[in-house]
C-alpha cells in the first residue's frame, strides 16, 4: 500500500511541480516513479485503511488497480513521445494520471466521489487548451453535465450512509443489502446513474461523443483510454456492493447499441471515436452485470489501447491534413497514421490475434446465449461502422510517429497474451467466428451506404433535461427491483 500511495503523490508532486518549471521533464520524472512503484506493489496488496479508524479510506490492489495502472502508465508514456504541446498541459495531464490511479486502488463511494469530480475538472481544463470555440462549448457541457450527474451521486451517497452506516464497499457487500427498502433502492439508484453520467452511458453520457472528439489528440487518448475507466470502476464497485446486476445488463445494452446507432453515421472522424467510446462500453457493463468482472476488466485495459491508437492516429491525420470529414481524409493520410488506424480499426472489430479479439473472447466465456447474441450483434455493427475507414488505409508520405508504436504494441501484446491464456481462442473455430462477424459486418456496411436516417441531436438543454429523466428512471428500476 505504501508503494502505490507513492506512485500516486509522485505523480500529484511532479504535476504541481511542473507549473513552476520544465514541465515535460517533470512529467517523464513522475512515469519513472509511477512505474517503479508499481513494480513494488504489483501483484497487489489486500485491503487496508489509510488513515485509521473511524474515518480512514479504504484502499487495495485488486486486478481493478493492477489493470488501470498497467494502462495509465501505458498511455502516459505514448501521450509524452506524442506531445507537443507547452504551457501547464504536461502538468495537468501529469495530475490527471495520478488522480485516475488513485480512483483504481479506492474501495470507498465517497473517496471515488471526490476523485470523479476532480478528474472532471481537470479534464475541463485540457479539452479547453485547444483553444478552439467547439472545443471550449464541449468542454463546458462536459463540466456540467457531469458535475449534474456527481451531485446525484452525492445524494445517493447520503441516503447509503444514513442507512447503512457505512461507504466502504467491502463493509456494504459484507452487510449483504436487500433493496427493499424504499430509501436504499433510491440511493443506490443514485449512485448508479451518477456514475453512469460520468462513465458515459447513453443516453446519460450525451455529452461523451463531442467532449472526446472535439478535444486535442491527447487529451482524447487519455479521455477515452483512462478517464471514463474510473467511472467503470465505479460501476464495478457498486455491482459489488449492491445487487444491481440486471440494472448494468440493461445499461450496457441501451449503451452498446445506442453508442452504435450514432456512430454508424457520423462523419466526423474524431465524434465517430467517440460515438465508439459510448457504443464500447456496453461491452464492459454486461460484463460487470453477469458476474465476468475479469472479462469486463480486460475488454477496458484492451479499449483503452485501441481506442488510445486509434485517437492518436485520427487526431495526426486531421492536424495534418486541415480536415476531420472522414471522406475528406481518404487517401491523404501520413503512413504512421494510416498504420495506426488500420491496426486499432481491426482490434476493436475483435480480428485475431489482437487485444480486441481476446478481450471479447473473455467476455463470451460462460455468458448465456442471449448475451453472446448481444456480443454477435455488436461486433457486426462494429464491424460495420469502422469499414467506412477502409479508403483512408491508403498512406501517403511520410509523418511523426510520436506514441503510435507504444500503443501498437500494446495491442498486440495483450492480444497475443489474451489469445494464448484464454480457454478456445486458438482455435480455427474461434478464428473462424471472428473472420466471419468482421465481414459480415462489412456487408452490413455495403448494405447501409445508402441509408440517412435523421437521429435526433441534443442540445444542451435537452441534455440536462433527459440526464435528470433518465436518472429517475434508473432509481426508479433499481426501486423495483429490475429485472
């Protein structure tokens, strides 16, 4: 434990250090740091209370903690080769970081409040320092929609404590709660939809989509790669604490499908990513739902680092080329980019044997059919959506590779990891399955190339109006007992 806390006030120290000078430096100074405590604590700790009775923070290094920090330390390293970029942002993606590190080792629903709100301000912050107008509008929507959802957080919050006594999550699932009782299920039903706000949920996480594609290159690399990870976690530690499994089944199917329905049509190239963000984690919430925590965990270290590739290399191709219109861009794209593109299009379509394919290979493992159909279905419209990219796989001239390679490998890395320790992916029938989904789903595309349908688009009031109406019907449903 007291190496992880390490990790984490080196990269807090070396983040408030950097605002007084060599910012870069301090940064590369609080990786080295961060990943030699991570090597003294890894393969974790168990449980302990930093601070003591009564009012200590739970904390532990559990695979929730080992995985995020496994991933955070990744897509630091390939935001510093990448960057170039001046002033405090060094700084404040350096506290960022540490800020998401620590959300992964806490095991209490105040402390992970905290951390959620601080991530969001300070992701404000860097989505705002492109200094572009859409950028600044997504990023004050993001800041406020978010800080809506954590106030109905805090009240759940309130309404857990005063019945139970307690926020730590261990102490909740060993108090084993039946939601019965009207107040608890509407706290619970509080804290689910506020972390579903946070997470990105649709149609709670409205704002995710252009927050993440307006934002410069990096911050959207961290933004979907680390950031919305916390908000999972959360999720994880309620379906822990709570009987809400059925809840985050029918979340992640409204997310999946959802996320899917307005990405197949976007043309902005950077928006369509972060339609997938949204469309990606339905796969993580029936994870958590049906009880495949390991499974949910390593499709979000693998989405991390495709979704991280992929944003690297879409935002490379839009600096370099003055266009984000994903037709606009064929045919114009520096090789490393286009590179980038093709490898992270063909992980998250889950082609063998990269992270992609591996992580939903976990997922469908011991899920009941219906579940694997919903896995079917999402992969096809996956597969689907990111053909539309196929024309911009053809390079031209040379470019900056930056943090490509680091996440390329990444991917790779944990595919061929995946594949190897994952029952039946080596398989032919396994390959097989996957081959035939990915070209399926192209089909799919062929098919709907001449369909426009008209998806409505929120605005900033209606955000806020369906983030509240939502928000009461998850209370409500947990109230109910659904399903």
């Amino acid at each position: 434990m007291a190496a992880a806390l390490s990790g984490v006030l080196a990269y807090v120290g070396c983040g408030l250090l950097g605002f007084l000078g060599a910012p870069c430096l301090f940064s590369w100074l609080a990786l080295l740091a961060g990943s030699a405590a991570f090597l003294l604590w890894v393969p974790g700790f168990p449980e302990a209370l930093l601070g003591g009775l009564p009012w200590g923070i739970a904390v532990a290094g559990d695979m929730w903690a080992v995985g995020l920090w496994t991933l955070g330390l990744v897509l630091h390293a390939a935001v510093l080769l990448h960057a170039r970029r001046p002033g405090a942002f060094h700084p404040l993606v350096t506290i960022l970081i540490g800020t998401c590190l620590a959300g992964s080792l806490s095991r209490d629903l105040f402390n992970l409040y905290v951390l959620m709100d601080l991530s969001s301000l300070l992701a404000l912050v860097l989505i705002a320092t492109g200094r572009r107008v859409p950028a600044v509008w997504a990023g004050l929507r993001y800041l406020v929609l978010t800080e809506v959802g954590l106030t109905l957080y805090l009240f759940g919050l309130g309404l857990v404590y005063g019945k139970m006594g307690t926020l730590s999550i261990t102490s909740l699932a060993a108090g084993r709660p039946e939601l019965s009782d009207p107040t608890l299920a509407v706290g619970v039903g509080l804290l689910l939809a506020g972390a579903a706000v946070k997470t990105g949920v649709f149609v709670l996480g409205l704002w995710l989509p252009q927050a993440h594609g307006q934002a410069p290159t990096e911050v959207s690399v961290l933004l979907s790669g680390i950031v919305v990870k916390i908000g999972v976690v959360t999720l994880a530690r309620l379906g822990e604490a709570f009987p809400v499994g059925g809840a985050l089944v029918g979340l992640g199917i409204l997310t999946g499908f959802g996320g899917l329905a307005y990405a197949l049509w976007e043309r902005d190239l950077k928006v369509f990513l972060g339609c997938h963000t949204v469309s990606q984690l339905g796969y993580m919430l029936m994870g958590l739902g049906l009880g495949a925590g390991t499974g949910a965990l390593l499709y979000a270290v693998a989405h991390g680092l495709f979704k991280g590739l992929l944003f690297l290399a879409a935002g490379e191709a839009v600096d370099r080329v003055g266009r984000r219109e994903i037709a606009g861009l064929a045919g114009r794209l520096p090789v490393p980019a286009a590179l980038g593109l093709g490898m992270g299009a063909w992980a998250i379509a889950g082609l063998p044997p990269l992270a992609g394919f591996a992580a939903k290979g976990a997922l469908a493992q011991g899920a009941p059919a219906w579940a694997k159909g919903a896995f079917i279905a999402l992969g096809l419209g996956t597969a689907a959506s990111f053909s539309k990219l196929i024309p911009l796989l053809r390079p031209r001239g040379a470019g900056p590779v930056g943090g490509v390679p680091v996440l390329a490998a990444g991917v790779l890395g944990l595919g061929l990891g995946g594949t190897l320790l994952v029952g039946g992916l080596l398989s032919p029938r396994a390959w097989g399955e996957a081959l035939l989904v990915v070209g399926l789903g192209y089909g799919l595309y062929l098919g709907l190339g001449r369909v426009r349908p008209r998806l409505p688009r929120w605005g900033f009031d209606w955000s806020v109006v369906s983030l509240l109406a939502a928000s009461v019907g998850v209370a409500g449903l947990v109230l109910l007992g659904w399903p």
